[in-house]
C-alpha cells in the first residue's frame, strides 16, 4: 500500500483510506432500502448484469487477445460468484457512463470512478477499492506549476464532469478569476499529447492514468496534486435492491481479506516505479528509428510460437535496445541476447535477426512449460521471464526460499522479495543451485513489463464487436 500511495505522490498518512472509505461505502449501501432496482437473485435468474465500462489505462481496455483490466477482472469474479452473466458497454469516457447510468441502459458503471464525481440524484456509489488524485500535467522544462495561483490564466483543459473538473470547481468558488474548459469527448491521453504539442499549458487528469501513460510522453511532469486524494467505486442506477447491496459489500470484503485487490492491482499497476525520463526517451527513439524494420521478425515469431509478440519486443528492449549486434561482456549476444549453447540448442545464429527473435521466443516459452503446474495466470509469465535472465534453477531457489519464509511460492510477487537473496553468499550456501544476480533479474522483469504495457499502447489495434465476440466468447462479454 506504502509503495502504491508513493507512485501516486500521496501522502503515507492516507494507508488506512481504503478500508475507511470501504466501510463509508458499505453504510451508504446499507442505507437504501427503496427496492427499484433488480436483487441478486433477479440477476442470477435473468442471466446477467449490465456494465459500462470506463476505457481507461488499465482498468478496461481491448486487445486482440480479449477484454483485459483491473475492473473488468474484478467484475468477471463477481459474475462468477454470483453465476451471472456479465454484459459490458464499452465507453470513452465518465460521462458517457452517467448517461447509460441515468437511461438505466446499465445496472452498475466502472473504471477507477471517484466517488461523488457523478453526482445525480438516481445515481449512488458502492464500496470503495482504490484511491486516486487529480494532478496538474505540464512540459517539462517550461515553468513548473505549483500552486492554484499558477494556474490563472492559463489555457487548462480536463474531463467533464470528472475528477479535475471536479476539484477545479471547488477552487473557483474562492478565485473567481481561475478558469477552463471541461471536455466530454476526449480521453486523459489526447488531453496529455495536447499538452505534450504545446497547444495548452495543463491537463488536469487521474493519477493512475498518467501513471500508465507517462511512459509514452516522457516530456510531460506533474506539477502538483490538486486537492484530496477520492476514494474510487462502482456507481449504481438508482437504489437497487438490497440483497444485490448485500452481495457488493460482501465480494469486496471478501477480495480485501483474500488479496484479490491486491493481486490484481499488482498484475496492472504495480511494475510502475519511479519514472526514468532518460530511459523513456531512448524507448521512443528506438521505438521510432530501429523498431520499424525488426517488427515483422516479432510478428513471425510471435506466430510461430503462440507468444504475444509485443512482450517479444518489449523482452529484446530489454536485452539489446533492438540491436542486433548487441554483446555483453558476459557472451551473449543479438537482439534476445541468447547465450552461445543456447543459440546451438535452438539451432539459430544469435546475429541473425529473425533467427534471435525466432529462438528467444521458443526459449521463452520453454521456459513456461517447464514451470510447476501450480504457477499459473501472469505469475508463470513472470516467473518464466526471471527464468530466462537468470536460470531456473535459481528461480526455484528463490521459491522454496519463498516458501521456508511463510511466502507463497507461486506468486511471483512474493518471490520477487527474495530473489534478490541469491546474491548474499551466506544466502547462496544454503541453496542448490547457488549465488545469482536475484535482483538484476527482478529489475529485468520489472522493465518488460513497463515496456509490454508501453508496446500495447503504441501497437494498439482497434477491434469490432464481431471480432471481441468471437474473442471472448458471447458468454463471456457482449457489446451492448
């Protein structure tokens, strides 16, 4: 929670926000009693609940692969639970959600919405998981905004009705002369590349959006927060009825006391660390100048291999910066700096780019398949990435290190706290397999991660509703 509050720039004394925030949401829900609404057992009979979803960095987005985000997953476990069918309307912006909302298109709408920011009178909030922060966004190296008074009289945009509106409004209640405009068509990153093209001086935005989309406008800074940090839930439709209040506060306990919250904010925020402005300049320069001609290789080996070959390009990143002359002074060499006996295992030649690429993605997912059966999800890809940089035999040192610990073993962000072990000697003697460079290989995967989730920007593909259904599955998700 510390680290989390820390990438947010919020305070430490906010540690316990979640839990108060979570217990003020259970007795609003607690306090409707005006039966509207559909029950839980209305749901579960009729099939399904109706969502809009906030496509917004990480908490909803599409890819070829399917539906993926930190809402939609905490949604699809609740439909599970419950048996119901989960029916999603994909949506641009908050907005567009409230209107669903207020049409009763939708039961429920998500993606990180702060409580209180859609205010109407048939619309109400359930209990609060996460806590985010409007923050001001300028070009770094111009002046830096750092207060209220610096922000008069400039051109300063944001989303309307959203969380910078919101708290704009607030401080134009004490300074009449403070203005800007609240857009309700556009998105937290074209307002960034707006800011990022000079054609205003500020954005005002969600913490965790730019979080997730600083990597791609490296110039862009935060100037400051403004205001307090909001909790964030799932708005509701009017009041719905109580046994459907009751199954909300009881999943979202249940989710806080059993880690799932957690697991899943570490699976798509939690490899977002201090920002290196040098390192996402050279990633766009290579993105911009290298890439171009090498990313047909990945697209191969992805094929070949059933790898999703944006990870392919984020691991060669990684390893070589996209060049395929690269060498370390330890041997390896090519743009997935395989090892010599590697390379001959795999019969490929490491300085021919599309036999590198080709070689590494079958490494890779050899690496996967060796894995025990009891890592699975994302954690036996990180797990197989560690693999890859530092050799499984130390990954399984660190897992029963793990384990001996109290940790659980298959989760890679536990495992992750010590691997860096490995490197003490005092440490390494009680291993099977010795002394390792534990900690460079969790930097390793740390940075494929923030490059994977970089790549999936940048490479981003729209799909059609026929192609999501065919996808996930009609069962699964549907376009409303």
């Amino acid at each position: 929670m510390r680290s989390f509050l820390h990438r947010l720039n919020i305070s430490a004394s906010t540690c316990g926000f979640i839990k108060r925030a979570l217990v003020l949401g259970v007795l609003i829900l607690l306090g409707a009693c005006e039966s509207r609404g559909p029950s839980i057992e209305a749901l579960r009979a009729g099939g399904e609940l109706r969502v809009a979803l906030v496509s917004v960095p990480h908490t909803y987005y599409l890819d070829p692969g399917g539906i993926f985000g930190f809402d939609y997953d905490l949604l699809r476990e609740f439909c599970a639970h419950h048996d119901i069918r989960l029916r999603v309307a994909m949506v641009e912006n908050r907005a567009q959600a409230k209107e669903l909302l207020i049409k009763r298109k939708v039961h429920l709408a998500a993606g990180l919405i702060p409580v209180g920011e859609l205010k109407h009178p048939r619309l109400r909030f359930g209990p609060s998981y996460s806590i985010i922060q409007a923050q001001v966004i300028y070009i770094g190296g111009t002046r830096r905004p750092r207060n209220i008074n610096d922000l008069v009289g400039a051109k300063i945009e944001t989303l309307a009705g959203g969380l910078g509106d919101i708290e704009l409004t607030r401080l134009a209640k004490s300074d009449d002369k403070l203005s800007w405009r609240a857009i309700d068509t556009v998105s937290s990153e074209q307002l960034l590349a707006r800011v990022n093209s000079g054609k205003i001086n500020y954005a005002v935005i969600p913490s965790t959006d730019f979080m997730m989309l600083r990597l791609k406008y490296p110039r862009l800074e935060i100037g400051f927060n403004l205001g307090d940090p909001h909790a964030t839930a799932w708005a509701l439709a009017g009041r719905s009825q109580l046994s459907l209040d009751r199954a909300l506060i009881n999943f979202f306990v249940h989710s806080e006391k059993e880690g799932l919250r957690e697991r899943l904010w570490d699976r798509y925020y939690g490899h977002h660390g201090e920002f290196d402005f040098v390192d996402a300049r050279a990633f766009l320069r290579g993105y911009n100048e290298r890439f171009p001609e090498l990313r047909q290789y990945f697209l191969d080996a992805g094929l070949a291999s059933g790898m999703d070959w944006r990870l392919l390009a984020a691991m060669s990143y990684q390893e070589s910066h996209w060049d395929p002359n690269a060498r370390s002074p330890t041997g390896v060499r090519g743009l997935m700096m395989l090892t010599a006996r590697t390379a001959k295992r795999l019969q490929v030649s490491r300085l021919d780019p599309a036999e590198s690429v080709a070689g590494g993605a079958r490494y890779l997912a050899n690496l996967l398949q060796r894995l025990p059966r009891s890592i699975v999800d994302d954690d036996r890809l990180w797990f197989a990435l560690a693999a890859y940089n530092v050799g499984l035999g130390h990954v399984e040192d660190a897992r029963a290190l793990t384990q001996t610990r109290g940790g659980d073993p298959n989760r890679w962000r536990e495992v992750r706290r010590y691997l860096p072990l490995l490197s003490k000697p005092s440490i390494a003697a009680t291993t099977r397999y010795g002394r390792a460079r534990g900690g460079q290989a969790v930097h390793f995967v740390t940075n494929i991660r923030r490059y994977f989730d970089a790549m999936r920007q940048l490479e981003r593909r729209s799909v059609s509703p026929e192609n999501l259904r065919q996808i996930v599955g009609a069962d699964t998700a549907n376009v409303l």
